[in-house]
C-alpha cells in the first residue's frame, strides 16, 4: 500500500519553486518531454536530500511512478496535477513484479505522457534502475538518469559514522543480501571470506534477515567477532534510530529490539568514530549500545 501520510503544498507553491530551481541552475531546469521517462533518485529519506534535477522532475512530470522508500514530503512537491502511481517492492509482502512496472513506464512514454520513475537512494544502486533502463533502451523509449544519495552512505553520514575516514580504511564494501527475481541467494552466492580479508568496512542493504548467516561466514573468512557493528533504520528520516553493537552479537541484540525497515547494516571501525562524531548528529535516537 502507498504511504498514508500526504503533505499539501500552500498555493502558488510550485510556481515559486519552478522559479527558484531555475534561478539555482543558472537558468532554466532540463526539460523532461513528453514521451520520455526520467530515473530519478529521490535520496535516503526527507526531502532536503533531494538533486535540484530530481526537483526538476517533480515539478513537470504528468506521471510519477514511486517506490516505497519515497518520502511522502517529497511526492508533495510535484505539481497538483501529476498522477501519482505506487510500485513499492518491500521484502516479505505482496509486491509488482519488476517486469510489470517496465512495462508501466513503456506504456506510460508511448502515451505521450512525461514520466518521472522515482526511487529512494539512487536509482543505480541497488535500485533496479538499470534493469528499467535497459528496458526503456530495447523499446527506444528517450530516458535520463538523475543520481541521488544513497543510504549506503549518506545514511551513515546522518548518524555520525563516516564511509571513510584517513587511518582507518581505503576502501568500502556495498552489498546486499535481497536477491531480485531469477537472482541468485547472494548469501550463497558472495565470497564473503574474501570480503572479510579486505579488513575494509561493509555496509549492507537489505540485509537484517540474514544478518546471522553474513555474520558467521565474515568470521569464518577471519573477520573479528568483536568487529563494531551497527544498524540504521530509516535513514535521515525524523523516524531514524541506531542500534550498537558488534559483528558477533548485532544479529541477537536486532533480534531483542526490531528495528523499522529499512534498515541498513554497517560492519567496521569507522563506526566506532560514531562516538565522537555522533554527538553532532543528534537526528538519531541510540537505542542500544555495546562496546
């Protein structure tokens, strides 16, 4: 079902804002034509995190076609008249099948109409946003992808626990543990030892079911049990919250206090600096902490 909070925009909103987008851009915002279908990011939760192309999108699109993890402040910034039509996929329930919602936006371009596809996080992250475009380009439907934050980072941001941080780590690790239809099980399918000799963070999307799984074969490839560890529910959002812990003990403390989905997992000492950086980032409520 499609979120149940709307928001309202005061009158002559988006007249305003048309104009001020196009007064930030140095001039007038990238036209979105009719027959053609914009992969927009709509970024980790509230919409400050919004691109000004992402708001560019809203403000012409005659159709949005939304996923789950869009905010609904942000889909109050599309002009009244748009459609707005709901394609969530959440794990665990009833949801459209990805090749229904390609064929939706198909459809949808050849109609004539201007289609924004907006997604949470960045739409080539994790997002199937190339299985559409790839989609768009077989049936020569005009498209343009607009990048947004993803939560993989910007989400560790809004709690205090930078992605990477001199002296700590070179690189970070972005996986997921939801497979797509016909996907393999990427728990199964991942070389997680190897992950796990990189001695770099990793940050997980989708991922709290099989958190237990992931845990036990990053230590068997030789990762610490004692690694810092923490779980990001509904990241920048007002609703976020933050649970601490270990690698070896995470699963079990998620077990003792859920968390809302979506939640992100992050594993390495960059999320001890939380300590330190996290009393400026006070969005977050702590609900459980581990040394």
């Amino acid at each position: 079902m499609p979120p149940e909070h709307t928001y309202v925009a005061e009158p002559g909103f988006h007249s305003r804002s048309q104009e001020a987008v196009a007064h930030l851009l140095g001039g007038a915002c990238p036209v979105l034509e009719p027959g053609h279908v914009w992969l927009a990011g709509a970024g980790p939760g509230e919409r400050g995190h919004l691109t000004l192309h992402a708001l560019c999108g809203l403000i012409q699109a005659d159709v949005i076609v939304y996923d789950a993890l869009v905010d609904p402040g942000v889909l109050a910034l599309a002009r009244p008249e748009a459609e707005q039509e709901f394609a969530g996929k959440r794990g665990g329930r009833p949801s459209p099948h990805q090749r229904d919602i390609s064929a939706r936006l198909v459809a949808l371009a050849r109609s004539g109409r201007r289609v924004l596809r907006l997604k949470g996080g960045d739409p080539y992250v994790f997002g199937r946003g190339a299985e559409e475009a790839l989609i768009l380009a077989e049936n020569n439907v005009p498209f343009r992808v607009i990048p947004g934050l993803t939560a993989g980072l910007a989400g560790l941001a809004s709690i205090g626990i930078p992605a990477t941080m001199r002296g700590v780590n070179q690189a970070i690790v972005l996986a997921t543990g939801h497979a797509a239809e016909g996907e393999a099980d990427p728990v199964a399918s991942l070389d997680w030892g190897a992950l796990a000799r990189l001695g770099q963070p990793i940050v997980l999307y989708m991922s709290v079911r099989i958190l237990d799984d992931v845990a036990r074969r990053l230590i068997a490839g030789g990762m610490r049990p004692d690694m810092p560890a923490a779980a990001i529910s509904r990241a920048s959002s007002p609703e976020q919250s933050i649970l601490v812990a270990t690698l070896d003990t995470l699963g079990a403390r998620l077990a003792e206090t859920p968390l809302p989905t979506p939640a992100l997992i992050v594993i390495g000492e960059i999320v001890r600096l939380r300590d330190t950086l996290g009393g400026l980032a006070r969005d977050a409520t702590l609900l459980l902490s581990t040394s």
